[in-house]
C-alpha cells in the first residue's frame, strides 16, 4: 500500500514510519522545509516538503496514495497560543481532509490524544471511547482544537473518506528526540527532577502506537476511535522505573504542588509583560496532579494492539537514548 504519513519526523510519525517500512508499505512522507530529517534517512521513505496548510502541494504529495496517516500538530496548552493551534491542528487537517478528497485517497487515519476523552480521576474507573470530555480538562486549548479535528475528520465520512481516529495515551519509547517525555529520563539521570506530580495516568508503548497505525489502515472500522494506553502507574513510580533503567538514583523533590501551579499559573498570566514562560504549562501541571486512566481494550480487539509494561516503555526509550549519544554508555557496557 502507498502510505503519505504528515508529521513523519515527529516521535510518533517516525514510529510509524519504521512500522510501516517492517510491513512492506510503499512509505512516503510530507514535511515542511525546516523539519529534521536525521532519523528518517535511515527509512529511506520518499520525501514531500510543504506547509500543513498548503492544498496544492498536499494533493501533489498524495497523487496515487491510497492511504494518509495525519499525525502532524501541535501540542502546546498555553491559552495564547490557540490561534496557532487552531492553524495547525484544525485548519491543517481540514486541508489533509480536503486535499485526500481531491486526490482519490481511500483511507485516512488520523493521530488525536486522549486528551479529547473525558476521564474519572479515579483509579478504579478507566474512560473509554464514548466517555465525554468535560470539566477543566475541556478547556484546555489543545484539547477544543482536537476536537474540532476529529470532528472534521469524522465529517468527511460523508464525502466518501473512510477515517480511522487513534487516541494515545501517555507515550514513551525511542524516537523522543524532541523530550516528551524524555526530559523526565533526562532530569532523573541528572538528579534534577523539578517536581513530583501527585497524580497518574495511563502510558502506552511509542513502538506499539506505530503499529497501531497501520493496523489501522486495513483492521480498523471506519467512523471509529481508538484508544490507545496500556499501563497505569502513578508518577512516582514513572520516576522510579526510570531510576531502575537508568541504574542510578535520584532526590525526590518536596515541592508544595498547588504553590507550583498557582506561581505557574501566574506566570502564564504575566507573560504579555514580563515574557517570561511558566517551566511546564499550568494546565498540564493541573492534569498532573489528578488520575487519569484510559482502556485501549476496543483498540486490542480491533487493531491487535498491545500493551506493555512501563518498564519496557522506558527501556526503550533510555536504549534509543544511549544508542545515539544523547545519554552515555551503561557503565557495564
């Protein structure tokens, strides 16, 4: 199958990208002139280069494709940044919508969060596909932009498009170039952790969310979404698996939570005058301290997807690491 995968330079995208390559797929990707090709020469994929937004250059890139996977965005929680969100996140995937339309493309999947779903924060009660965001969490401006791209994702059923909408979770493994959450592995091997989170949430393996995404171009049901999780843990356990892997220890920080949100939050407030940045944005720093946890059992019985264990999780994720310099060797190595 011809694949066009968006956002292929990504920690997600380049996932994919190796999936798709370990599955024979004819792979070709789209990215815009400034995005780092590093990690994708060694896929050897065929290269497009445009704007999200540019119709004429995605048609191009998609002549003769017989699936998308659109797994580029943007991430950022900060309320100022939501006309930025909405180009990238809404107006973007319209114009993959569009242009996948216009060029006959039979499939597209589309990478969402689960930051779209709602949540219990309640250890004893995962959220799943039907469960509706609401609350604090539905504010948050990278969360209304998702939305509003599944939405139209989902409105593109009618104009012919089957769509396919993955939900992750929490993910770790290799290909972090960027530190999603691999400044954590970073600040535990420096012992310079800067506070522990009260809360917990669901992880699930990058490795296996690439797989997912394929498997969703021919297993997955159109109209559908799929979450995509695994492993519950709290973050003070997150911080010491990665202590175990990394084969060091690290000083817990007594940080009075709610002070670090309101001084963050505050922050985030003065930022027009000061431009000074909060060190994690409040939101995420709210979401944190709550449990979140999420079932992927529609996407194991669907897409075959697997769960793993944290511990492999960030395995992989501190061998990648090693692998290419960005931690040193293990010292029995």
């Amino acid at each position: 199958m011809k694949v066009l995968v968006t956002g292929a330079s990504g920690f997600v995208g380049l996932n994919i990208v190796k999936a798709l390559q370990q599955a024979g797929h004819d792979t070709h990707v789209y990215l815009r002139a400034s995005s780092k090709r590093d990690f994708l020469q060694a896929f050897s994929p065929t290269f497009h280069t445009g704007e999200l937004t540019d119709l004429a250059a995605l048609q191009q890139a998609m002549q003769g494709v017989d699936a998308v996977i659109h797994t580029a965005g943007n991430t950022s929680c900060f309320k100022r940044d939501y006309q930025h969100l909405f180009k990238v996140n809404v107006t973007g995937t319209q114009t993959v919508i569009d242009a996948a339309l216009a060029s006959g493309v039979k499939r597209l999947v589309y990478t969402s969060t689960t930051s779209t779903i709602g949540a219990q924060r309640n250890s004893q009660n995962q959220a799943n596909e039907a469960t509706r965001l609401q609350g604090f969490r539905a504010k948050s401006p990278y969360a209304k932009t998702k939305l509003l791209a599944e939405q139209a994702v989902l409105a593109a059923q009618k104009q012919g498009l089957e769509v396919v909408i993955l939900n992750p979770a929490e993910i770790i493994g290799e290909f972090d170039h960027n530190f999603q959450w691999g400044r954590l592995v970073m600040a535990v091997f420096a012992n310079q952790v800067p506070f522990l989170p009260p809360g917990a949430a669901s992880f699930c393996c990058a490795a296996e969310v690439g797989k997912a995404h394929v498997n969703a171009l021919t297993q997955g049901k159109s109209g559908e979404r799929y979450i995509l999780a695994g492993d519950d843990r709290d973050y003070r356990s997150f911080l010491q698996l990665i202590a175990d892997s990394l084969q060091t220890k690290f000083d817990l920080p007594n940080t009075n939570y709610s002070r670090l949100y309101w001084r963050e939050k505050l922050k985030e407030w003065l930022y027009p005058l000061l431009g000074r940045d909060a060190l994690v944005e409040p939101y995420r720093i709210r979401v944190f301290g709550g449990q979140y946890y999420f079932s992927s059992a529609k996407a194991e019985q669907d897409l075959g997807y697997q769960p793993i264990k944290l511990e492999q999780m960030i395995g992989n994720c501190v061998a990648w690491y090693r692998a290419n310099g960005i931690l040193p060797p293990a010292q029995s190595e």
